[in-house]
C-alpha cells in the first residue's frame, strides 16, 4: 500500500502506529507530501480532492481516506488480529474513543494554524480558545472516566494515544499532565509501546 | 437513542437520512442543541466533550460520537438492511466516499465560519480559498468519476448528497451544476428520496 506521509501528522501517525501493531509497516511504501490548508499540494489531491493527509493508494489501485477507512482497511489485512472489535458495544465505544482522538487533533490543530500560519492581525482569539476548550476537556474527560482506555488495545486507544503525543509535539507550552494525573499515567504507560516509539513526531530537519 | 439534533448541521441530517433509509426514524428522540465552534453548548459537552453535533445516547446509556459511529451503529440495528457493505471492496469505497462527503462539509464549514462568524477584520482570504478549493475539487472529481456515487444505496452516497445539499443551503452563490451536469442529475435524482425531502435543512424560525 502506498501512503501519502509525513512525520508531523497525528492522523498519518495513527495509520502507522496500526500498521506497526499489526505487523503490516513493511507492506507501506511511503510517499512525500506537504499538506496545507492554504497551499494545496497537488501530489496528494490526485489521489484525494481535498489535498489532506492521509491518503492511501491500495494494491489493487483503489484510493483509501482518511485516516479511519486506511486503519480499518489495515485490520482487515491481519486476520487473526482485531484493532477493530466485531462485538457491538465494545465496537461502538472504541470507535467513540477514536472519534475523539481525532476530534481532539482537529481541534489543537486548527488552534494551531490560527497561530502558526495566518498573519497576526489576522488572528482571532475567541477562535483559538473555542478550540482550545475542546482539547481541554477532552483531556480532562478522558481523566476523568480513565476506564474508556481500558481493556486491550484498540484503534480508541491508539487514536487517543496519537492526540497525546500531538500535544507534547505542538503543545508542549501547555502542560496538561500534572492535573490529570490518571491519563499522564496511562500515556506515560502506551508511549513506551514500540509503535509508538518509532512513530515520534519530528519536524522536517 | 437520544440524538443531540439541529437541522441546519449536515452531519446530523447524514444520521437522520441514515435513520429514515433504515426504517428507524421513530427510534430517534431529538434533544435541541446549539453547536457552536466559539460559544460552547455545555448540554452536548456533558455527552461529547468536543461539543459537536451529532453525539448520540444509546438505550443502553452508551454515549457515541461522531456522525460515523452514530450511522454505524443505527446500520447494526436493522438486521437485513446494510448501508456499511460488509464486502471488503464495496466497502472501502463506500467508506472513502463518506470520508469525501464528510471531508468537502468540513471544509464548507470551515469557510462559513470564517465569514460568517468572524470579526471581518480578521478574516483571512488565503484560508477561505483554501477551503473552497477543496470544495470545487470534491465537486469535481465526483463529477469526474461519476461511477464513484453509483451502485445500491450506502452510506457514501448518503454522505454525498446531505454534503451537496448543504451547499445548497449555505452556498447558493456559488453554484455548481452548470458545470458539473453528470453530478447534478445525480443528485436531483437522490435529493427526491422521502429520507432527503423529510430532512431539508432550514434556520430555525
């Protein structure tokens, strides 16, 4: 499988966490790309229209995105192996848990280009603080009700696990473990994972 | 199941087309929200911490979020109907395209919000067509590879249409169809469902 890549991304991370704990990195081929919201990269919206990251490109030339359909498609190529549980309830609540992993990114990281890539006089902080609530309670839930990263490892946990790690990458000036004591001990725990290990975040040397 | 609802969110219509092509509409009970990517509706962030519409309560007391895992789980309620095709192809492509439909409301939204949200001194034009170009893409290339919407009915074709009906709902100024004619009579056919006819979006009064 071919995969619009890059190291920064939460939800390309995502993809290659799965693809490490199902013992599928060495069927992924990668391929360059700089996604942006504002300067599309046209490598990319052949394969996806709306230019993001990730994309995959299948053996038999079927496009896959986003990050969610690749991780499932990647499931279905382990058998034996189930990020993806077939029982209802246990389904429903990993696949919760990943909506909001990737709910959490979507916020940080529209946080994130308010700051970082729009000019400064542009800037709206009613915006960025909107989206900041959303990490900041997500955070503060998942301490809360520690339970729902429970259990053995789903694509919830992995997506949770991946939003986390986002934040030390482009948040690390806003320190959440000290209040949440519950999740820094769970995360501190799933980021000694090998396929967590050698997915960490890095920008572009 | 308790839907946190509103009937001017693309996202919530997917659920309720979703539920009305299942039969299950009558197993739905509206609960009013009031999404809003700056002023937080706290009744749907004791549900979903990200305070974003749909977010679902299940009989069970199970909280589910977001529109996927919402439409996923009504699909697993209706024994015999099947709007997630289980074949493993049909399915991925059935998931892409949601993704598709979903990625092109983001990106709708995302550009509504900057104009119609935002202080107009802090409005940013390079973002605005940003988004819109990913918009115009998805158009495109759905008109493009026509094939993509065709077949029985899924949940791709679903995400579509509620996705091309909300530009019709907040982007009547930049129309689409004269340019796309293969897409339009596409979804002047889908748009006549009873699931589409029952849930055109509209401001409240």
């Amino acid at each position: 499988m071919k995969l619009f890549y890059a190291p920064t991304s939460a939800y390309v991370r995502k993809v290659m966490v799965t693809a490490i704990e199902l013992g599928l990195a060495d069927r992924i081929e990668k391929l360059p790309s700089a996604a942006h919201p504002v300067k599309r990269d046209e490598r990319i919206a052949l394969a996806n229209p709306l230019a993001k990251i990730p994309a995959a490109i299948t053996p038999e030339g079927d496009t896959l995105f986003d990050s969610r359909v690749i991780c499932e498609y990647l499931d279905a190529q382990a058998p034996g192996l189930n990020l993806f549980p077939a029982e209802p309830r246990t389904r429903w609540q990993a696949l919760t848990l990943q909506a909001l992993g990737d709910g959490l990114v979507d916020a940080a990281l529209l946080s994130r280009y308010e700051m970082a890539m729009r000019p400064p006089e542009r800037q709206w902080d009613d915006w960025v603080q909107g989206q900041l609530a959303k990490v900041d309670a997500a955070v503060a839930r998942l301490d809360e009700k520690i339970e729902m990263v429970a259990g053995p490892l789903t694509i919830g946990q992995i997506a949770i696990g991946c939003a986390l790690g986002y934040l030390d990458f482009r948040f690390a000036h806003r320190p959440w473990r000290e209040k949440h004591l519950r999740l820094a001990a769970w995360y501190a725990a799933f980021a000694e994972r090998p396929s967590m290990q050698a997915t960490i975040p890095r920008d572009a040397a």
